[in-house]
C-alpha cells in the first residue's frame, strides 16, 4: 500500500478585476513561494463595496499538495 501525506494551506486571494483573477493570483503566488499546489477549494467570497460600485473581490481559499514524492 502507498501512502500519502499532504500539506494544506489557508489563503486569502484578492483582485479589483474578478474572483477567478483573486484564486489564481493566490494559487500562482504560493506556487512562486516553493509550494507544491495540487488543489483548491474556495471557502469565502466576499467584496469590498465603495460608492455603489465594487472595488474589490476576496476570496478565502484552502489550496493542498502532496509533500515528500
């Protein structure tokens, strides 16, 4: 039997331009930083809200990766 060990990491992403460009900008920043990324799961999406227009978009995220392959 193989076994596995992942790392799971808590990130919180955010863009002016969308929540896609705010996952991918935290998914490519921790993947700069040494991390292997296998995974995402978005937890929170919130905004930032400024004279009735949205000024930005937020999004709280758990990304994981196998360690030690």
């Amino acid at each position: 039997m193989t076994e596995a060990v992942y790392k799971k990491l808590e990130l919180v992403g955010q863009s002016a331009l969308s929540i896609e460009d705010a996952v991918r900008g935290a998914v490519a920043l921790a993947a700069q930083h040494g991390n292997r990324i296998d995974w995402f799961e978005v937890t929170e999406i919130r905004g930032a809200v400024k004279d009735g227009e949205i000024r930005d978009f937020q999004v709280v995220m758990k990304v994981g990766g196998r360690i030690g392959d």
